[in-house]
C-alpha cells in the first residue's frame, strides 16, 4: 500500500490555508520574497503552520513555493537554495508538532519554455535540486502546486519522482468563461490523464478561482484518472481595497461546499489565496456534520 493511500485509510484529510497572504497580515511586503522569511523571520513562518495544525490542518505545506534555483537566483538568493528549502521544512515540521503531515511546496518557475529564455534541461535541474533538498529536510511528500504548463509539470515531477517521496502535481484553473482551462489551455481531462501517466501519485487544483469553481473541475479530474484528486480553493477573486488585497469569500461559505467537493471526488482539501486558520476550522465543523 503507497503512502498516500495509508493516509488516505480513514478518508479524506483537510490540508492547510494560504500561506502567502497570511504572512502578509504578518507584515511580509507586498511584492517580497516569501520564502527569505524562513531565513529571515522563521518565527513568523512557523506561527503560520502552527495555526493551522491547530485549527485542524492534516497536512501542513512549507514555505517554498518560489525556492526553485531559477527564481531564487533572480531574485539574489541562488546561493540560499538548499538552507532556504531545509529550513522551509523545519520550520513547518515545528509548527505542526506532529499534529499534521508536511508536504513541502514546490512552484513554478515563472518562466516559460516556449520563450526559449531557459531549456527544459535548466528546468529539470532547479526542480531537482529543489526537491532533492526538501526530501533531505524530511517532507512527508511532496506538492508541485499552481502548475499551468503540462510540460513543465512534467519536468518538476521527473525531478521530484527520485527522491522516493508521493508526488502531487496541482493546476490552477483559471483561463475561460467557467474557470476550466490552465492559463495554456489545458484541460482537467488532460491535465488529469497526463499526471498519471507520468506517474504522479495525485493530481488536483489549486488557485485561480472560488471554490464554487473548484466542484465541476474536481469531478472532471476525478471521472478522468483513478488518482486521489487535491482541491484547494480561493477566497474568491482578490479586490484592491486601500492599498490591501483582499479577498471576499467567507469561511461560512467557503465550508458550505464541503459536502459537496466530496461528492465530486475529493481526496484532500484545504484553501489557497484569502483563506486562512478560520477556513480550515470551517472545513472541520463541516466534516463533522456531513
């Protein structure tokens, strides 16, 4: 039995909240590299984990979506990469005390192949040196999150797949009049029958829209795969309010979706942009009712 069907054993778990916005609130600058806290500010970061292995989180993520060799390096932190991903690790593995998983988070570069500016030789190497540094920290597994490009989905999970860690690959879905295409046009049908063929271990979707969006693109990832599918949703569409983002979802009715995400397939769920411990406690009360 794989690891994550061990985990999976007494059903779906609930994972953690957005971590970008709640280390806003906790003074990061807009614009900033979040995780050059984890370095910088580490109490800080783990307060964020902390919170959400208490309000019920399962699985806890880490702050290291933006660790890859690529982006850190324009960003002046090439150097950092490896103290950056293990602290990144340590940090939520504290937080969560053992009261939650730690899957460690890895994100896109934020460059594109078709531009030529990097070869997918350049990509596989920043994911796998990533990767290899996260698995060394001791992430439970681990979670390329917010993908767009099924290529470059692909790179990130053959160079995640060695380390012997359950790979999830997540996409956000937020491209055309229902919020069912990646920014490259992808499909949850294709996004779903790629992953798994490649060999990831679940694939889901996270970001780009509310959770309303989030049931139909869950079961059409689900119908296409016989993966575990990962849903984490919005607080909404983010608005502009006096130099603040902020996002219009209450909990209430972010968690008035529960029963039926689960319906549609899910296996994990948790919330991305504007959520936050309040969520996940929200997520909670609606599993104990259903």
């Amino acid at each position: 039995m794989s690891k994550l069907a061990q985990w999976l054993g007494n059903g779906p778990l609930i994972t953690d909240g957005a971590w970008g916005t709640q280390l806003q609130a906790l003074g990061l600058p807009l614009g900033a590299m979040p995780d050059a806290w984890n370095l910088e500010q580490p109490e800080r970061v783990e307060s964020v984990a902390r919170l959400y292995a208490g309000a019920g989180s399962q699985v806890v993520l880490t702050n290291t979506f933006r660790a890859n060799g690529i982006t850190l390096a324009e960003a002046g932190l090439g150097a950092q990469l490896a103290e950056i991903n293990r602290a990144g690790v340590e940090i939520s593995r504290r937080g969560a005390a053992g009261r939650a998983l730690v899957f460690a988070s890895i994100g896109p570069t934020g460059k594109m192949l078709m531009e030529g500016d990097f070869t997918p030789e350049q990509f596989t190497e920043a994911f796998s040196v990533q990767a290899q540094a996260l698995a060394a920290a001791g992430a439970d597994a681990l979670l390329i999150e917010t993908m767009s490009d099924i290529e470059e989905a692909k790179l990130a999970l053959a160079a995640a797949k060695p380390t012997g860690l359950p790979v999830i690959v997540s996409f956000a879905f937020d491209t055309g009049k229902n919020k069912d295409r990646t920014m490259m046009g992808s499909t949850p049908e294709m996004v779903a029958r790629e992953m798994e063929a490649a060999g990831a271990d679940a694939v889901g979707a996270n970001c780009g829209a509310g959770v309303e969006r989030f049931v139909p693109v869950c079961q059409r990832l689900k119908d296409a795969c016989s993966l575990p599918v990962w849903i984490k949703a919005n607080a909404g569409l983010p608005e502009m309010k006096d130099g603040t983002v902020t996002y219009g979802t209450s909990a209430e009715y972010f968690a008035s979706h529960y029963a039926a995400l689960m319906e549609a397939g899910a296996s994990f769920l948790g919330g991305c942009c504007g959520t936050s411990p309040e969520f996940i406690r929200a997520l909670c009360a609606a599993r104990s009712q259903a």
